[in-house]
C-alpha cells in the first residue's frame, strides 16, 4: 500500500494504491513555478474514494468496488526519500527526484507535523525557506518576528509575554508546583493550576494518593497496558465501577484517539442511558444504546462490563445483560488494535471530547471510577501508576 503526492509537468498528482489498484488524480491547473507563490493543497480519502485540491479547485475520484483501508507501517516522508528505490514504480508517473522548492504547514489528519531540526527522524539537505532566524512560525500565539543583529525578537500581542510569546500574562507569576500546568484565565485576569496525577490543592503542591478516581471535569487519566504485546486482541474486556449525576459523559476510550482510522472500544452516557461504541476497522463505529429507561445518573453505583469476542458485543449493567449484537456478521475484521492505550474520563488538557470522537461523546465525565479490570487480569489497575490531571481522591465521601 502507498499515498504519494507529486508534481507532473507542473500538475500536482495524487496516487493511492490499497492492495488491489492505483488510483491516479491530477489537479486541473498547473503551480506557479515562480519560487514566490504559496499555494494550499487539500489531498486525501475516505476508504478507496480520493479527492486533490489545489487552491480551492476540487477533483474528487468516486470510490469502486474494492479494498478501502491504508496499511503502510513505513515511514512517512516529505520532499524525497532516503533511497530511490524506496519508491513504488506505481507511486509516480516518471523518474523519481526530490522535491525543490518550500513547504509549510503540514497537517495529517488534522495534526500538524512539526517540520523543525529536531522534530523528524531524520533527513537531509534542507534549509530555512524563510531566508531568515525568523523562519515562518517562530512567534507563537500570532506574535511578529522581526529579524536583529543578534537574532531575532517577537512583538507579542496583548496577553503574551515570553521570548517567542509563548508564555500568558496571566501565568507568568504563577504559584503552581512542579507537578501542575499553568492554565491561564483571560476572562478573570488570573490562572488556575491543574494537578498532574497524585497531586492536589489549589497549588498543586499536596501529595495524594488513592484507589478511587474522582473526576471533576478537565479530567483525564491515560493509562498504558504493559501486557498489550500478549493480549489476544479477538477476545477484549473491560469492567469497572462508576458513580456519576451526569447524564452526557465519556468513561472510557480504549484507543490512541490520534486519528479517525484508529481501533476503539469506548464507553459513556448518552441522554442518561449507557453508550457503547466499537471500531475494528475502517473507521465503522458502531454504537450500542441501551433502550431501556437507566438510571446511570442517580448518583449510585454501577458495574458496567464490555466483553468484545471478535465481532461479538455483550454489555453488563450491574450484572444484567442488557446489549448482545454482533457487529459484522461477516467478520471481516475482528481484533481491537487499541495500542495498549485506555482514556479513563476523558482526553489531554485542551483536547475536546465531542471533537476527538467525532461527536459520539459530548462531555468529559464528571463523577468516580474504582475497580478498573481489564481482560481476565486478576489484579485491578492501579490508576496512580498511569498519566493524568485533575483527578482527585474519591476514596471518602467527599
């Protein structure tokens, strides 16, 4: 399988190919060969339908029977390759060359590849298409570069402060401890702390520790599976304990949630009822809702448990089997690929929930969590060994 976009004869060529046919789509307009002009390229698909966009002027290939999933497990490349022969003889239309010429602003699946010295993990011959120390984002928060004698300097718009501006005003006295994150508060001239795991207080400078998780909104805990590499992914589990008054919430998100293809298993509420939705493949999320009228938002207890046995879904509620379907009967795909990664309450500081599951999931959850299983471990999972911010101790009654 590959994904390569080329220049032809000043055309700018896309070329896919996922296991069975290489689709071929070329921009109508040629590029400005002037070393001057920036132009903005859109390219892309949605299982095996392409689409190339060339400064707003849209080609769009209709998708054919066939295969409609990417997988490529190589490296990914910008402007050339290390070696020639790297490159598919079906990738490009003639002798394959570097590319010559500024490129800027990368963004794969809505994720901006950083294009600095340090960032990739390798390359070579490449220069500064700025010209200049001022490169092209060296000011953050849309500060303006001015290049000096002894480098550079920033002329950094109201509320930022900082050699490159990346630094609020309204953190720069900040009294939060080592362990926390200045988050600053424009709206009240001031900031709030969040508390990474296992710290607490206003200041976060209070140590704690506990086996219930109290989640209090722009919460999360990220926790690695450290025996993901001999998990039998066909066969997945979950189960745990949740108290929340919520009736919108994400629990939990067995995934990467770094981009739409990625496998998940997640869990939550929707409308007060429980939520379940699965994605093995191809990004076909199916949810789960159970009909019956619930009472997951009443402030007490619940057991909920996810048994995933290949395209098989049964979901406990308080031990009831209360969902049973499978989700593709043809099992064309059957192992949850989750990347040993489980999101308990939410995502990273600054990640949205609607947004990182694409609507499924409209709030962080707000409550607790205890009693964390996975598969048919026989011990829980001990929340403090994992990554996290504002989550406190739900132990007592508090």
């Amino acid at each position: 399988d590959f994904l390569c976009i080329s220049l032809v004869d000043g055309f700018v060529q896309l070329r896919y190919n996922l296991g069975d046919k290489t689709v071929i789509l070329q921009t109508f307009q040629k590029v400005h060969a002037d070393g001057k002009t920036w132009h903005l390229l859109k390219a892309g698909r949605v299982g095996n339908e392409g689409y190339l966009d060339l400064d707003g002027v849209n080609i769009t290939q209709k998708a054919s029977a066939g295969m409609n999933a990417l997988d490529t497990h190589t490296d990914f490349y910008v402007g050339g390759v290390s070696s020639l022969n790297l490159v598919n003889s079906m990738a490009i239309e003639n002798e394959p060359t570097g590319f010559s010429g500024c490129i800027r602003e990368i963004l794969i699946n809505n994720r901006e590849l950083k294009l600095t010295a340090t960032d990739p993990t390798g390359g070579a011959n490449i220069g500064d298409c700025d010209g200049t120390v001022c490169g092209y984002s060296v000011c953050k928060n849309n500060g303006t570069c001015q290049v000096e004698s002894s480098g550079f300097s920033c002329s950094c718009p109201q509320g930022w402060i900082g050699t490159t501006c990346e630094e609020s005003v309204h953190c720069s006295q900040n009294r939060c401890g080592s362990q926390a994150l200045c988050i600053p508060q424009p709206s009240l001239f001031s900031y709030i702390c969040a508390c990474a795991l296992g710290w607490s207080g206003k200041h976060c400078d209070s140590k704690i520790n506990f086996f219930t998780a109290k989640f209090v909104g722009n919460s999360y805990i990220k926790y690695i599976d450290p025996l993901y590499g001999k998990r039998d992914l066909q066969y997945s589990r979950i189960s745990l304990n949740f108290t929340t008054n919520q009736i919108e919430a994400l629990m939990v998100w067995m995934g990467k949630a770094e981009d739409e293809d990625n496998d998940f298993l997640a869990i939550g509420l929707t409308n007060g009822t429980l939520k379940v939705v699965i994605n093995l493949g191809e990004r076909i999320s199916v949810p789960l809702i159970h009909s019956k009228d619930s009472t997951c938002c009443d402030e007490r207890w619940h057991f909920v448990t996810v048994i995933q046995n290949q395209t098989c879904i049964k979901v406990y509620l308080d031990e009831e089997l209360i969902l049973f379907e499978d989700i593709d009967p043809q099992r064309k795909y059957t192992a949850l690929n989750y990347g040993g990664i489980c999101y308990f309450g939410g995502f990273e500081i600054g990640r949205k929930v609607h947004k990182v599951t694409a609507g499924l999931f409209q709030k962080e959850f707000i409550g607790k969590i205890k009693d964390i299983v996975l598969f048919q471990d026989s011990k829980k999972i001990q929340l403090m060994n994992a990554e996290g911010y504002n989550v406190h101790n739900g132990d007592h009654r508090n």
